[in-house]
C-alpha cells in the first residue's frame, strides 16, 4: 500500500483513548477529532470547588511507575509533585489502593476500635486476594467474586470478633462496608454481578497512587494541546456511523469512502477509518442504531456481556474541619449490616448507606476543608437524581449521626457528580460481569471488517478502557488503547513509526 498521503480518519471521542490515538498517528492525509461534549477530556473531568479543585472523574494515578503511560506522560510534561518522583513511590506494591490514614464511624455515633476495623479489613484483604487464584480455573466455587466473598465469610463466621456476638456482628458490619468499597473500585451495583474467573486477569501495576496537583484535566488539556489546530471539534455529537459503504464528496466521484459519520447537527465526515473511542455505557444503549450496518453479532453480544456501572463523588465545604489534621479517609460503617443479609432496596429511605466514606482532599492550603464521598451502583445513580439542596441535608444528617454531634454545622457547599445521567458516558467505566470474560474485551477491541482479506482493511477501530483486557476501568488502560489502536493504521499506512516517547 502506498503511503497514507490521502488516507481520511475521523476518531469519535475526545477522551484520554481519542486524544492519544490522534496524537500518535503518522501519515494520514487529514485528520478529525469529534467530541459530543462541550470539552476534551471525557472522564477526566476537573472543576474548580471551595478554594481549589476537585476531580468529577479520574481521581489517582494508579500505580505511577515507569510501566504507566499516563505517569510517564506526566512526568515528561511536569504535572506531577515531588513525592511521585521518589524512587521508592514508584516500586510500593499497592495493589491499586492508596494506603490512607483512616478513622471508621459507625452508626452509633462516634469512632469504631482500630482493631476491630483492622481485623475485618485484614480478613477481607486475603479473601480478596484469594480471588485471584480461580482465573483460567475449569472449577469455580461460585461465579461470582460477591458469592465467592459472601460464602467464605459465612464459613468463618463462628471465629469472628472471637465469636462474641456483639463483636461477631461488628465485623460482619465492617466486612460489608469493604464489599461496597469494592463495588465502587469495581464501579459496579454489586460484587455479585463482577465474574470471579476472570477477575484476577486485572493487572495493578507498583506505585504509590497520586494526584495531579493542577487536576487531572492538566494532562488531556496538555495532549489537546500537542495537537496541530482545527483537528479537534467540540460539540459535534455522531448520529450514525456508517461502514461497508461507497461514500463520494459532491463534485469528486473518483474517491470513493467506505465510511460515513453523520453529526447530530446534520454534518457528515468521509473516511477510510473510525476510530470509536465511545464509552461501554453509551455503546450498551445505543449500538444497534449508531452503526449501519449493525456490528456483527459477536461484538454485540460482547457489548451486552460486559459490565458497565457508576460511581459518583459527592464533594462536601466546611467552614472548619471537624475531622484530625492528620485524617485522610472517614469511613462509614452501618453497624446493623451484614454482608450475609439481603440490602434493603428501598432507596428513596436508605440510598446514602451505600456511601464508603470520605477522603479528605488534601493539602487544605489548597482545597479548603473538603471531604470527597465516593458511592457506587443503584444508590449512585438515585443520587443523581435528587437536588443539591437534598443531597447536603442528608449527608448533614449522615455526619451527624456517624460523629454523635447532632449540631454539626450543614457544609457550606455541595458538588456531586452524575455520571450516569450524562449523556455520552451512562456510566463510570467497565468491568468484567457474570457471563462474561476477557475474551469479550478482546471481542470489543476488534477492528472491523472482521475478514483479513477484505480491501478496505480497519474500517472501524476500538478503543477506549473497556478495551484493555488488564488495565479496564483505568486512565492507563484507555490511553494504551488509543496507542493501539494508532500503531494499527500506522502499520497500516506504512510510515515510519514516531520513536516511541518515554
């Protein structure tokens, strides 16, 4: 094939995948970045709050080390602090959670025992990890990672707290709060719904996890601007994706296009290649009418298969702190709770039991005093739909009762975000669900037309973070996907590939 002078591609997206694929491409003939929304940047989104700013999306880098694309483009570009440069950040084996100094309320008002809380979390720990060893296993105990967890604690149950029944149901209270934590790691309703043979296929990569001190959106705003001018158009939402076809400019019936991507607006772009960087959630609802043809029933299927959930933050200002200086995580335990007990599904009465807890955003120089809740699934998403002035008078009435201070002062402020509702996304990110496997990422991650043979190779191409079999539901795992999916038509195309940045 001759060098890729004329060659049209249009990418869908302006996520971390959109922006990186754009970036890393060689020797197209003209080039377009569309964007439904009114910004770069898809999930990473960063909005001024209190005195600073605050991360609606993408919170940490996880596991910042030289194998992370997203840490090494930080680096390169000066976003990050002085304490992610360390040597010895870099190779702690966090496992993707950041160690925080954590105080634990329950709901009888007033802090939890630190061993108590470290005993559940420690017993916890190891059957989480024992998740790991089923993957690729011709057996499986239950089939999915919740039932897995739910049958092990039951079995241990006698033991726990020493097997003094006050005891014994604090940590089954306990316990229950770290399975809704994982839920909101997994960015999923329930543990019941995340598949346990594939679920030790998730890679974390060693780094102490860290934030970007300008936000996050410092870094895609950074990519966006690498981009020569005119390539990215904002507030160009995609109708229909049309392949397979024979498309020809007005006035130039010698070039014909096998693909045709038709706006909202009612503008359309030529191509020879799509790259679709489009959210799983977005994809769920809407594939069968956003492309024409539809797409083969394999990669339906794997749509349908794959998990896609939401997790929300609630920001929260206070005049004062009413937390330890040297406090970073408030965690929230209902006392009343067992992991071995059917959830009330009366959201309307409970939705906000959901609620993990709260990181404090720190340093306070920079934020002001402000707590950062984190809540999944259902509940998540019934936030969503309730008002500012709602949400603040309950998580009053939760700091209250969590802290035994029925004069708390109310937060002076209240900013959540709402993924679900968003149009473009329907969601937070991926994960794989009961029925499903890696294979079905794989499956995602296919470009189209499905035969090798066929002339017009690489019509459309996948990307995005449910595309990345090990790195799902992270910043890495789409900027990787964006790679990928570039070094295709680069390959393609035959130019001499950019030396790999560090």
């Amino acid at each position: 094939m001759e060098g890729g002078g004329g060659r049209r591609v249009v990418a869908v997206g302006a996520g971390l995948a959109g922006l990186g694929a754009v970036g890393r491409l060689r020797g197209y003939g003209s080039l377009r970045l569309l964007e439904a929304s009114a910004r770069a940047g898809g999930r990473v989104c960063t909005r001024p709050f209190a005195s600073g700013l605050v991360e609606m999306g993408a919170h940490w880098i996880h596991g910042p080390s030289p194998g992370n694309p997203i840490f090494r483009l930080a680096t390169r570009y000066g976003l990050l602090g002085p304490e992610a440069a360390r040597e010895e950040n870099q190779r702690a084996q966090a496992g993707g959670h950041p160690p925080l100094r954590s105080i634990t309320y329950g709901s009888s008002g007033g802090p939890l025992s630190p061993s108590a809380v470290s005993e559940a979390r420690d017993l916890f720990d190891t059957l989480l990890a024992s998740t790991r060893a089923f993957r690729g296993a011709e057996e499986l105990p239950a089939p999915s990672v919740g039932q897995y967890l739910r049958d092990e604690i039951a079995r241990r149950v006698p033991s726990l707290g020493g097997g003094e029944e006050g005891a014994r149901q604090l940590q089954l209270a306990i316990l229950a709060t770290c399975l809704k934590l994982e839920c909101c790691i997994s960015g999923t309703h329930s543990m019941d719904l995340v598949a346990l043979e594939p679920f030790g296929e998730y890679v974390s990569l060693p780094g102490l996890d860290c934030t970007f001190p300008g936000g996050y959106s410092s870094l895609s705003d950074r990519m966006l601007s690498a981009l020569p001018e005119g390539i990215v158009l904002l507030n160009k939402a995609v109708r229909t994706i049309q392949w397979q076809g024979s498309f020809h400019e007005e006035g130039d019936k010698d070039r014909d296009f096998p693909v045709r991507v038709e706006c909202e607006d009612g503008d359309t772009f030529l191509a020879d290649h799509v790259i679709v960087t489009i959210p799983l959630g977005f994809l769920k609802e809407h594939h069968q009418d956003f492309f024409q043809p539809p797409l083969p029933e394999r990669k339906a299927e794997a749509i349908r298969r794959l998990g896609f959930g939401t997790n929300n933050k609630i920001f929260l200002e206070f005049e004062k702190p009413f937390w330890e200086p040297q406090q970073q995580l408030l965690e929230v335990v209902w006392e009343d709770e067992s992991p071995l007990e059917e959830p009330t599904v009366d959201l309307e009465a409970s939705w906000f039991k959901k609620l993990i807890g709260f990181v404090v955003l720190q340093p306070p120089e920079q934020h002001g005093h402000v707590l950062c809740g984190f809540i999944a699934g259902k509940e998540s998403e019934y936030m969503e739909t309730l008002s500012d002035a709602e949400v603040l008078s309950t998580m009053t009435r939760v700091l209250r009762t969590l802290t035994g201070n029925p004069h708390l002062p109310p937060p002076r402020s209240v900013l959540r975000s709402q993924w679900h509702s968003a149009p473009y996304t329907q969601g937070s990110y991926s994960y794989v669900a009961v029925g499903s496997s890696g294979d079905d990422i794989d499956v995602l991650a296919q470009s189209l037309p499905e035969d090798p043979e066929d002339p017009r190779p690489l019509q459309l191409l996948f990307a995005g973070e449910a595309t990345h079999r090990t790195f799902y539901s992270t910043t890495h795992g789409a900027l990787l996907s964006g790679w990928r999916e570039a070094e295709r038509l680069n390959q393609l195309f035959q130019a001499p590939s950019p030396t790999p940045r560090p």
